[in-house]
C-alpha cells in the first residue's frame, strides 16, 4: 500500500479505543464487579464506584506508561486505593485488589463492543495489501481474550504487547522489537493508527513509522508532525489508503 509517499507493508494498530471499545467495555464489567462483589456497600452507585476506579487507574496508568511503576503495583493498587477511599482498611482492601484484578480482567475479556468503523478500517487495511499487526501496552492475561471474543483474530497476523519485552509505548524499543519480530526492519514501511498521542503516535514518529493520530474524543489538539495525519472518525481513514479501499467498495 502506498501512503503518505512510502511503500507501507505493516499497518500497526492500537488495540483499546482504537479498534475495541475499552470505554463501554471496562465500564461493563466494573459494573458486572460492583454486583457480584456487593459493593454497594462502599460505594452508592455502580457509576460512582467506576468512575472511582476510572479516575485512580488512569493516574496509574501515566505512571505506567512511563516506567514509573511496575505492571504488578498498578494491578494492586487500581483496585486498592478506591476501595480505601470507599471505607477499606488498607489490609482489607490488598486482599480484595488481588482478587478483584484476576475477576474484573474475566469480565473485560468477555465483552465485544466495537469502535465503530473497526472492521471497515481493519477490511480496507486488509483490501489494501497491507499485514495488520496490533501494537498494545495492555496486559497479555488479557488482550488476546479481547481480540478474540471481539471477532478480530482472523484480521490480524500479528499482536505485540509491551509484556512480551516489558517495554511500553512510547520506547522505541517496543517499536524495533515489532519490526524485527516480522522481519521488516526498514521503518519506512511501517504505519501506526492509534489513540493516544503520547504512547502511540510519539513512539512510532521516533521511531521513523508514519502514523495516524486516531483523536477520538477530541481530547487532545492535533499532533503536530510532517509524518502524522490527524482524523476524528476511522473512516476517515478509508480514503488515505487508496480508491480501492473506500467504504462503498468494501459494501
């Protein structure tokens, strides 16, 4: 597929918010926990206790991101400091956290929801004559389980998560790693759709891959970079990759 001036064999995408909807399916299942688990008695809301969690798992997540904490103590305490905030001793709520992490991942693998236009980017990809690889930081407990109760596995050739060499986006390392896992080590030929502007686009331009700012929920401003085209709406993407893949031809 040529894109952007450069002959594009592997187009890497995102995982969570890019192709599957992480938004609606954590909030499912930290739903799904809030009744199993009786929670109600801390918290008087499911939606107050997801948001709870939502608001603690996202700082740890930054902090994880960037090498600042372990994948073990962000499991820990995503769980544990909401429960302490709900009332828990902090003994009380590390025997939970523990219990709770193995529970909530079941849950989040069971759920389906899609971003909308996944397929149709995924198909167009595909239609173009490009390998799809998944590039994730997500936990591989778990992103396979995804990937597969979503209906994606036979769209995809490759998944590579930071576990794999416990390195996260945005480390250029992760990024050599994919290439050299599928033998393509020339940068050129590598594209990166995803979400998050600080992981996914600032790593693959360090990287020397070309990239497309997926800026879902308009959170961000645009990514300022020769090497990044910015979209709100992955159909916007369909046309970037040539006129055999436009949507009304994938129909």
């Amino acid at each position: 597929m040529t894109y952007d001036g450069c002959d594009i064999k592997w187009a890497w995408v995102d995982l969570d918010d890019t192709l599957i909807d992480f938004t609606v399916n954590a909030r499912r299942a930290l739903t799904r926990l809030y009744r199993t688990e009786n929670l109600d008695r801390l918290f008087e809301s499911a939606d107050e206790w997801a948001e709870c969690y939502e608001r603690h798992n996202k700082s740890l997540w930054s902090e994880y991101n960037v090498g600042k904490i372990s994948r073990d103590y962000l499991r820990m305490e995503r769980f544990m400091r909401p429960l302490v905030e709900g009332g828990l001793t902090t003994d009380e709520a590390e025997k939970l956290s523990s219990i709770f992490d193995v529970t909530y991942l079941d849950f989040l693998a069971e759920e389906k929801q899609l971003v909308p236009g996944a397929l149709d980017l995924l198909n167009a990809l595909r239609n173009a004559g490009c390998k799809i690889g998944i590039l994730s930081n997500g936990f591989k407990e778990v992103q396979h389980r995804k990937i597969a109760s979503a209906g994606l596995d036979g769209l995809i050739d490759v998944t590579i998560l930071s576990d794999d060499i416990n390195v996260n986006k945005p480390d250029i390392r992760l990024y050599e790693h994919a290439m050299t896992t599928v033998a393509d080590t020339d940068a050129s030929h590598h594209l990166m759709i995803g979400d998050n502007p600080t992981t996914d686009i600032a790593g693959a331009i360090n990287a020397g891959w070309k990239a497309i700012y997926f800026n879902r929920f308009d959170n961000e401003a645009c990514y300022p970079h020769v090497n990044c085209k910015n979209v709100h709406n992955l159909s916007d993407i369909l046309p970037m990759l040539g006129p055999a893949t436009t949507l009304s031809q994938l129909k």
